[in-house]
C-alpha cells in the first residue's frame, strides 16, 4: 500500500508598506547657509555688486581673503561656522533624538529639523 503525499501549507508573511520617501528640506541645515549669504550680500554685493559677493563667498568658505592675498581663519569661521552647527544639529537632534521622525509621523508634509 502506498502512503498518501500530505498537503504543506504554505503561510505567506503580511508585507508591510512604506510611504515613498518624499522631498524633504532640512531646516537646520539650511539656516546654517542664511548667516553666510546675508553678509556676503551686505557686504559684498551692496559694495561691488555680484563680482563682490562672490569674493565673500569664496572669503567665507575657504578661508582665502581675495582682496590681501592671504588666508584667515576668521572667514572661515564666520562662514562654515554656522553651516557645520546646522548639519549638527540636523543630524543630532533630528535623527538622534527623533524630531524628524516625529514630524513625519505627524503628517508635516515638507519640513524635518
């Protein structure tokens, strides 16, 4: 007598669906941006126009002051100083401490820390 084939049963997990990530703007990391912009316009652009700004900028990120020839810290800092605290603050208290996470769980369409 031959034995009869049992039946497996197969159980499928429940999948889980994610919300498609969506386009996010940083605020902390793009309030880092406004301090440097702002004084590269009121400085530089209200004196020189846009050939001005641009020496502010370039002052302000890589430390280079066009108009002496010579390298300063103190544009750097005035510069990158306030970018570098808001990537900072974007990763550590966003992500870290889960502000965007609760933002998003809230339903705030754009906006994350």
């Amino acid at each position: 007598m031959a034995k009869a084939k049992t039946r497996t049963i197969t159980r499928y997990a429940k999948r889980r669906h994610h919300k498609k990530a969506g386009f996010t703007l940083p605020l902390a990391a793009i309030a880092g941006f406004i301090p440097m912009v702002s004084y590269a316009y009121d400085v530089g652009y209200k004196g020189e126009g846009i050939k001005g700004f641009g020496k502010q900028i370039v002052y302000q990120t890589t430390g280079y002051d066009p108009y002496s020839g010579k390298w300063d810290w103190n544009g750097i800092v005035r510069g990158l100083g306030p970018v570098i605290l808001g990537l900072m603050a974007h990763k550590f208290i966003g992500g870290k401490l889960g502000v965007n996470r609760m933002l998003g769980n809230a339903g705030v369409p754009i906006i994350r820390l």
